[in-house]
C-alpha cells in the first residue's frame, strides 16, 4: 500500500482516529492503539490545553501519533482563524484540519468563510 504524505510527514495509515466522545481517556487510549491510525484529530476547542492540569492530551503518546488540530465548533473564518493559531501554539504543530460550520442542524460547512480562512492560514504557513 501507498504511504500517506502530509508535507514532510509519511504515514502507514491513512486512517485518522479522533479523541472526542469516549467515555474514558483509558477507553480512548485503548481505541487509538486498536485502529492502527498514526494521526489523531484534537478539536482545539474541546480539550483542555493548560497543561497544569489533567488532559486527554496526557494520555496520547506524542513519540507515536501525530496530533492534528482541528477547528470544530467555528462558525465564522475569524473563530477558525483564532482557534488553528491557539492549536498551533499549545500543541507545536502548523497542521490543522479546518472547518467552518454553515449550518448547525446538518454540520454542512460554511465554503465561504472555510476559503477565507484557509488563505489567511496557509500564508502564514500552516499545513492545511
């Protein structure tokens, strides 16, 4: 099979797994392992990252999977904007996977304001 390349990065997986609704950060752990993905999708919005306290993101093994933030729960370019730059600098990456929700029922993205965001990103150099 293939290998995946994001950037300079090379995956064996092509699966992405993501860390939100498990009942357990064990029961999470267990998950990741099991999937065999090598990349992990963290909603920035989510997850606490003040790292004085207790996170899921200590029970993630960075020498392992990949983190990759994502801008769940925006709903303007600005909010996505912000939270890609809040990811970048409480978790060390410039990946993001972007999203702009344009309508709440559906979670259908908003193409407008995911375009307007993705070009003020990737000028300042995140990987999206």
């Amino acid at each position: 099979m293939d290998t995946l390349k994001i950037a300079n990065k090379q995956f064996k997986s092509r699966l992405m797994v993501g860390t939100g609704k498990y009942p357990s950060n064990e029961i999470m752990v267990k998950a990741l392992e099991e999937s065999g993905a090598e990349v992990i999708t963290v909603a920035v919005r989510r997850v606490n990252l003040d790292r004085s306290k207790e996170s899921l993101l200590d029970y993630i093994d960075l020498k392992k999977y990949t983190l990759l933030p994502n801008t769940a729960a925006c709903y303007t370019a600005q909010d996505a904007i912000r939270t890609a730059r809040l990811g970048r600098e409480a978790l060390g990456t410039e990946l993001v996977k972007l999203e702009v929700i344009g309508d709440e029922k559906t979670l259908f993205p908003d193409n407008e304001a995911l375009l307007e965001a993705a070009r003020v990103l990737v000028k300042e150099g995140f990987i999206v």
